[in-house]
C-alpha cells in the first residue's frame, strides 16, 4: 500500500509539472518569422534542410511555436518577404541576408521590438539581439594554412571568390593574409564564383588558359570547388594538387572517405545545421530565457561556431548522407 501510494504522488507531481509546462508554454506562445536565400547552391540546400528540421523538432515539443517560412532567390524578394513578415505580427525573425541591402529592413523590425536573429552573411549595422555565425576567419584560416603546408610552403595558387559582402571579405583578407606569410606561395588571381558550380568552371577554365603552371585552387566553398575540379578534368592538364573547398558537402566527405579522389584530401566545417540553432535561440531569446548553466540574463549579441579541419582520419563523423 505505502509503494501504491508513493507512485501515486510521483503521478500527481509529473501531472503538475507537465500541466505547468504546458500552461507556460501556450502562455508564451511565438509567431516566427524565418527567412533565407533560396536553394541556388548545394550548400543553401543543405542550409534550408537544417532549418526546416529544426522548426520541425521544435514544433514537436512546443506545439504553442507558429513558424512562418520564406526563401528569396534575390534581394527585393527577400526585403518584401521580410516586409510582410512584419505586418503579420511576428514576436520573433531569423533573417539569413541575401546580402547587407536589406539591414533597412531588418532595422525596421528591430525597432518594431521584434526579436532579431540574424545570421551568417551578417547586416550592415547592429539591428538583431543576436547573431550567430560561422567562424569565417578561423574557417579559411584553417584552410590556408592546411594547403600551406600541403604545398610546402611554395607554389602558384588561384582562389574563386563567392558574391561580394561581408563574410566573403573576411574570407578573401584572411587567405591573402595567410598566404603573405610564406614568400614561396603566389596567388596568381581571385575572381568571384557567387558561391555557384557552373560559374567557378567558367573561372577555372579561364585560369587555366590564362597559366600554364597552377598547384592549387581554393574556392572555401565545395560547390565551386566540384566546378572548378571539373573543368580541370575536362581540360586534360595533369600539373595540379590539389583543390580545396569548404563547408563539408556529403559527396565531397565521402571522397575523403573513400580515397576516391587524390586531388581532395581536406575540408573545413561550415555547418549548415546554424540554420537549426538559431531556432532555439528565437525561441530562448524572445521568452527571456537563456542556455541552460548560462548566468547573464540575456543571451550573447555575437555567437561564434568553430571552424574544424576535415581528413581522411576523422570525415565519417562528418558524413551526414540524409542532406540533399
């Protein structure tokens, strides 16, 4: 009898609890508004994955949670996208910019009292209450200095940029400043790809024209790096080493894997699953809540994710094969 009614009162306390949880959950009920670029590259696909899962997990727990998705293949769809996001009465926006054209926007919801998550390729001023990104410099830091080495600290480089803004300006500043500190490295060119296959093979087929001798290309993208490779095949020449991209695209980890493809042995993280993180920090951050073992009231302004070298030694744990 005692043993019936001690689970008798763990029942009650569970009921409690849960009824309490629930009552605080639909009492705290959001209204999201998330907006990214469109899938016009593998990585945004990969990114657009993560964060669909990540309103579907949430939704899961918290059925209180509304989400309010939009891509844009250009920047006035996705400033008019954010617009109406706002007239919609949303508590709370995930911004990844098409570029720093829209910061007018976003400010305006930032000023409406709206909660800001901005993300990646960041805005031109400060108007988010957090914003989360890759480590852009550590990112192609890493990979510098991994090619660097693989070269032996000598040889002829080109690069093959993504669009122009903020995250692809760390970028290009950080190999170059990379690179300078080895006299016996010359970086024959840099030409921007926009992040796309079919551009940076028509880069790459240029610079092939354009230098009899290349070692290497670093594109920090794997998208561009696939182009660049296959027009470096398609060409017939045999005096490359290697080609290095980024962001850790499923087939690209498994040819590390593999062996399949000598002339790719490295990558570097890039998460894309961000695009489920920054949920959590919408839904934390517009309910004043913070992480778990987090002693400030509120959360951080900037958060930083850390850039991580990919080999053959460690790709599998880097394997996601369920991403498009």
């Amino acid at each position: 009898m005692k043993k019936f009614g001690i689970v008798l009162l763990a029942i009650f306390v569970l009921g409690i609890f849960c009824l309490g949880w629930t009552s605080d959950a639909t009492a705290q009920s959001l209204k999201i508004g998330y907006s990214m670029p469109a899938a016009t590259a593998g990585y945004m696909a990969r990114a657009i994955y993560w964060a669909k899962k990540g309103m579907t997990d949430w939704k899961a727990k918290d059925p209180s949670l509304e989400f309010l998705f939009v891509t844009a293949d250009n920047v006035t769809k996705q400033a008019n996208d954010l617009e109406d996001l706002i007239q919609k009465g949303i508590n709370a926006l995930i911004v990844w910019p098409y570029d720093a054209s829209v910061t007018s926007v976003i400010e305006t919801a930032y000023k409406a009292g709206i909660y800001v998550v901005v993300m990646d390729r960041g805005t031109s001023k400060v108007v988010y209450d957090v914003y989360l990104s890759n480590d852009d410099e550590g990112y192609t830091r890493t990979g510098s200095e991994w090619l660097a080495k693989q070269l032996d600290y000598k040889g002829d480089i080109v690069l093959i940029e993504g669009i122009p803004c903020p995250i692809n300006t760390t970028r290009i500043e950080t190999i170059k400043t990379t690179m300078a500190q080895y006299p016996g490295i010359k970086i024959l060119d840099s030409q921007p790809g926009e992040w796309r296959k079919d551009k940076a093979l028509a880069i790459m087929e240029n610079y092939l024209q354009k230098y009899p001798k290349i070692d290497a290309v670093y594109t920090a993208d794997d998208d561009m790096m696939l182009g660049a490779l296959q027009a470096y095949k398609e060409s017939g020449r045999t005096d490359m080493k290697y080609f290095l991209g980024g962001a850790c695209d499923k087939n690209v980890i498994k040819m590390i894997m593999d062996g399949s493809e000598p002339l790719i042995q490295a990558n570097v993280t890039y998460p894309p699953d961000q695009c489920a993180t920054v949920v959590a920090l919408a839904v934390l951050g517009a309910r004043g809540k913070v992480f778990e073992g987090f002693y400030q009231k509120k959360l951080p302004t900037r958060i930083i994710l850390s850039a991580e070298l990919v080999t053959k030694e460690n790709a599998a744990a880097y394997y996601f094969p369920e991403e498009p």
